[in-house]
C-alpha cells in the first residue's frame, strides 16, 4: 500500500516539473504565450494607471497606446499591427500638452528590448513630421516580449516612457 502511494507521489511529481519545465520554455522562446497587446506601462513593465487618460484611451485602436509623462501626454502607435518579428515595423508618436496641443520641439529616440534576455542595441532616432507627430522604421528582431522606450528630449529635460508588446 505505501508502495503504491508513493510511486503515485513519484509521478505527480514528474507530470509537475515537465509541465514547469514546458512553461518555462514556451516563456523563453517567445511562443504563442508572448502574444501580448500594445500597453503603456512604467519604467519596469508595471501597470500604470489611466484614469486621468481615460477619455482618450477608452477610443484609441489596438495599434496605441497612450500614456501621460509630466506635461505631456505621449501616445505611440504600431503599423503593422501585431507587428512581426524581422519585418520593419513603422513607430509613430503624437506628443501634445496636457490640453491637446501639438509639441512640436521634441526630440525622440526609441530604444526597444527585451525584458527577458540581453539584445543587440535597438535604437532608432525619430524624424520630426508635423503637428507633434514623429515617425521611425525599426524592427523586431525576433519573437517575444518587447519594451518600448520612448525617450523625449526638450531643452534640457529628458523624460522616458515605456510600453509592452509581445509578438
Ligand atoms: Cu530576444
């Protein structure tokens, strides 16, 4: 009897870890699990809150996300979307005041990576369109979870905001 309840206890325990060991992996390779929506996020991927934006971002597509920095407000979008990994993707940011006036006097670099392991250095500068909009092409270089660093100089001031997407 206690034979048999432990030999039960034996299996339970390998059916467990091999199915640890598959989350841990389908995790790593950025499998289907990784597929996640654009989202803004803070400065380490945690959840920030949108009430004060709520207006907006309750009307916005899936292609962006919107979050506020100080007296700005940074709203990025995605094309294609989902992006894919390889592919250029095209990275467009609206940037205005808090009352929805273009600012036209930034200057914005992306630095995208990846949370989950170390990648080779991302970075693209944004070219100035018009009426507070920047645009750049980059890609993503593989599947996975990725973060999005959009860094907003004006004179001397430098501010960072961040979203998540995983594709
Ligand atoms: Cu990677």
């Amino acid at each position: 009897m206690m034979k048999k309840i432990g030999f039960v206890a034996l299996i339970a325990l390998i059916v467990f870890a091999v199915f640890a060991m598959s989350m841990r992996r389908s995790h790593m390779m950025g499998g289907a699990g990784a597929q996640q929506d654009l989202v803004a996020v803070s400065a380490d991927g945690g959840q920030i809150s949108l009430e004060e934006l709520a207006s907006i971002s309750a009307e916005l597509p899936k292609n962006t996300a919107v979050q506020q920095s100080g007296e700005m407000i940074v709203s990025l979008s995605l094309n294609p979307y989902p992006p894919s990994a390889g592919q250029p993707s095209q990275f467009d940011v609206a940037l205005t005041d808090l009352n929805g006036n273009p600012i036209d006097d930034a200057s914005i670099s992306l630095d995208l990576t990846m949370p989950s392991m170390w990648m080779p250095p991302n970075q693209p500068d944004m070219q100035f369109v018009s009426d507070g909009k920047y645009s750049t092409t980059a890609p993503f270089t593989m599947r996975g979870g990725w973060r999005i660093e959009v860094i907003i100089t004006r004179g001397d001031q430098k501010q960072s905001v961040f979203f998540d997407v995983g594709l």
